[in-house]
C-alpha cells in the first residue's frame, strides 16, 4: 500500500481494517494490486473469457491486446501447470468456484509457489470456523448448509491435490477464502468469477461504503468515492445494500458473523432513505405474497445465470413480468434492479436495442443516482458507456444502417431486424431524437470522468 497514505489498523469490532493516514481526495486511488491471491471464472465463463487476463470475450476488442496464447503460457507457468492434469481426468465434470479456489492453493503451496509472506498473510484471514460450528451446532439451517459444503469442498480439494495438510486446517483455509472473497467483473462490472486479493481482504464492511474497486484484467483498483478525513476507515459492501435492513442484518449475522452498525442500519435506512421495503403496498402488508415474489423471481434469475446472455432473454423477461403487478416496487431495489440489470444485457444479446436503451435509462434516471449517489462512481461511468453504446446502436437501426460491429469484428453483434428498425424509428419520431448528439453528449460525460472512476491504464 502507498506509503503515508493507508495504515492498517486493528479494530474493536472487525478485526484489521484500513485507516487513511491523512485527508484523502474523492477520486483518489488508494491501492493497486496487481496480482490477486488467487482468481477463478465462474464455471459458465470458462469457455467464454481467458482464466487468466479475465478479459471477457464479448467485450474484448483488438485493441485490448489480448493474446490468447501468450496468456495461456504466464497461465501455466503460474499454476495451470499444477491443475491440468487432474482437471482433465475430472472432465466433463467441472468444480465449483470455490472447490477450484481452494485446489489452486494448496497444490500451489505444495509446490512453493506461494511466498512465505503471502501465506502468512492469509493464514491471518478470519475464517471464522468456530463461529459457524457453534451456530451450525444450534440448529442454525443456513451454517448447517455452509458447513457442509465447506466440508466437502475441504476434502476434495484435499483429494485431487493431494495434500498432506490436515482436513481441519483445508476446512479453516476454505472458510478463509468464502469470508474474503470478492465477486471479479470487467471494467464495465459484467460478473466473471471470484478473487481473494491479500490487500483489499482487510476491508471491512459499511451499507454505505466510501470506496469503490474497479477490476481491469488482473489489477484491482480501489479508491475514494468522497473526501476522506484522516483516520477514517475505508470500507466497501459486502452485500447488496439494496436489501431491506433485516435481511442486510441478517446476511451479515449469517456470512460474516457481526452484527453491522454502519450508519445506515443505526439509523434503520436503507440508501439513504427510511426503509423502503416498508412501503410497499400489498408486499409489505401480506409478507407471503413477497416471500413468493421473491423464490420466482431468484429461481428465474439462477435458471438464467446458467445460460448464455442470448438464451437468457426468457426467464428473465417472465422475472421482469412478475413485477407489473407490482407497480409501486422502487426500481432501484432488489431483486427488480438485478432483473433490470440482466435483462438489459439479454436484450443486447439478442439485438433488441430499443427496449434494452429503454431499461438502461430507468437503470440511469431512476435507480444509479440513488444507488450511487456519486457522480463519478465506477458503476455510473461504466453505465453511461453502456448507455452511449446502446444510443450508437438504436441510431443505426434508426438509420436502416448495418449494426456498428460487422462481421470480422472482435464483437460481432445480432443483425438488426425489421422490428427494431420500426421500434427505433418510432422512438426517434416521438422524441425528435438526433442519435449522433446522443452519443456524443454520453461519450463526453464518459471522458470527462473515466479518468476520476477508473484512472489511467
């Protein structure tokens, strides 16, 4: 970490945390890692992005420079060299994220190929074994579940590598990496994977964090989202802070064992507002009619992670359909925001600019200033580009013009059909549209904050 700038500390409630040791600008970058601890794919992104510079396919373009095979030899050299062989012995089966996370260490540590320094600073991790034993022990339903996954993760990490570490101790190094992993994405926040970085594990949680983490290949980039005293402590979520307060509390409790007293949940908020999940109409009064909101729409959201962003289109529209008969559920709250969210995604996937721009702009106007109330957060700048590359794409189907990327391009994209010309003519007559000061009015907004958002390549 930066010399004089962060210090860890030790806290009375969290453990270590991170402290700045003097004021802090808001767009600071506070620490760079360039090599996490360990970093997997999701195992639908296997075939889909390089497990090595995480650059997702779909957004790679020639000029990223990616270059498969140079990757796939610092891949092996790193520790694919360990995996391989039993990888393809297990094929077609694939591990979980987390089973895979836990091979790569150990077989890594079995070959001294993870410095002395970083294991310790791993073995320093909260694993928090006792703690879901303990409440496992009580009847708690979800530590039971945990901790049998846990333990069968342990053993066949323990099986295929080999190892002749104890299974107590695999149990406590898997319990380390499902307490301080984080979620991997690309620039523009699309999810890939899993990564542990040593450095940005001694974060320590706020439903109103004060940082933001950017990925770009395999550097994770952390900075100020506002101006920050000395001796503040730097925090990021570990959950979604758009879940109500009882559910936040209750996730914490659950995986990360505190009881959160941020100042959102002192004082019973929830983005900055009196718990929003209090008004919502016959949700709020019939608590079964949400909770069976809720299992749909999870159960479309999982039935479309395990499919392609084309194939995905289906299951999430019937999720977003669920919601018209609900019309007063905020846009900005889960699980609509997630379903809104994939849903843009699926509609560009299959080439239905008009509707996908339709719900990038309520993502915009109605949910990324409440959720991200700072100008130059990382998620709205990523957004914007987004928005400015679905403007781009309705002013050509608008046009009768070839989709952008033709074929040959790094980003092949769906043809434009009849439907979405009609549709986005039909926006640009009704709003009296000029697509090409659209754009140009979004790229602006882009360029004059990617450098605060996401700093200089």
């Amino acid at each position: 970490m930066a010399p004089l700038l962060l210090e860890e500390r030790s806290t009375p409630l969290a453990g270590r945390g991170l402290f700045t040791a003097r004021e802090i600008q808001p767009c600071s970058l506070l620490l760079e890692d360039k090599e996490p601890f360990v970093a997997v794919l999701d195992s639908p992104l296997l075939t889909k992005a390089c497990a090595w510079c995480f650059v997702y396919l779909e957004e790679a373009n020639p000029e990223d420079g990616v270059k498969l095979s140079a990757c796939q030899s610092t891949s092996w050299k790193h520790s694919h060299k360990y995996e391989c062989r039993i990888y393809k012995n297990l094929y077609p089966q694939v591990l979980p994220n987390t089973a895979r996370m836990i091979l790569q260490v150990l077989l890594k540590q079995q070959h001294n190929a993870i410095s002395k320094e970083d294991w310790v600073q791993f073995l320093k991790l909260q694993h928090h074994m006792g703690k879901i034993q303990e409440r496992a022990s009580k009847g708690n339903e979800y530590l039971k579940d945990t901790m049998q996954n846990l333990q069968l993760m342990a053993r066949a990490g323990k099986e295929y590598s080999g190892s002749n570490e104890s299974q107590a101790l695999v149990e406590t190094l898997v319990g380390r990496l499902l307490t301080n992993t984080q979620t991997l994405t690309t620039p523009l926040f699309t999810p890939l994977g899993l990564v542990l970085s040593l450095r940005t594990s001694l974060l320590n949680h706020s439903c109103a964090p004060n940082t933001a983490m950017t990925y770009s290949h395999r550097t994770i980039s952390l900075r100020a989202l506002r101006p920050l005293p000395k001796d503040t402590e730097l925090t990021i979520s570990y959950i979604d802070t758009t879940l109500p307060l009882s559910t936040r509390l209750s996730e914490l409790q659950n995986r990360y064992h505190f009881t959160c007293a941020c100042p959102q949940c002192s004082s019973s908020k929830t983005l900055n507002h009196p718990d929003p999940h209090l008004a919502l109409g016959p949700l709020t009064t019939n608590p079964s009619l949400r909770t069976e909101l809720g299992l749909q729409v999870s159960e479309l959201l999982a039935r479309a992670r395990t499919l392609s962003p084309r194939d995905s289109l289906a299951p999430l529209a019937k999720a977003y359909q669920l919601f018209k008969s609900h019309p007063t559920f905020p846009p900005f709250l889960s699980p609509l925001q997630q379903v809104r969210l994939d849903l843009t995604i699926a509609l560009m996937a299959n080439g239905h600019w008009t509707p996908a721009l339709i719900q990038s702009l309520i993502t915009r106007y109605h949910s990324d200033p409440i959720l991200y109330p700072e100008a130059h957060h990382p998620a709205r700048v990523a957004r914007a580009w987004v928005h400015a590359r679905l403007a781009g794409q309705v002013g050509h189907a608008a046009n009768g013009a070839p989709s952008s990327s033709g074929p040959g391009s790094a980003n092949p994209e769906p043809d434009i059909g009849d439907e979405e010309v009609e549709a986005a003519r039909a926006l640009s007559v009704r709003f009296r549209l000029d697509w090409g000061g659209v754009v140009w009015a979004l790229v602006s907004e882009v360029s004059g904050k990617i450098l605060k958002s996401h700093g200089v390549e």
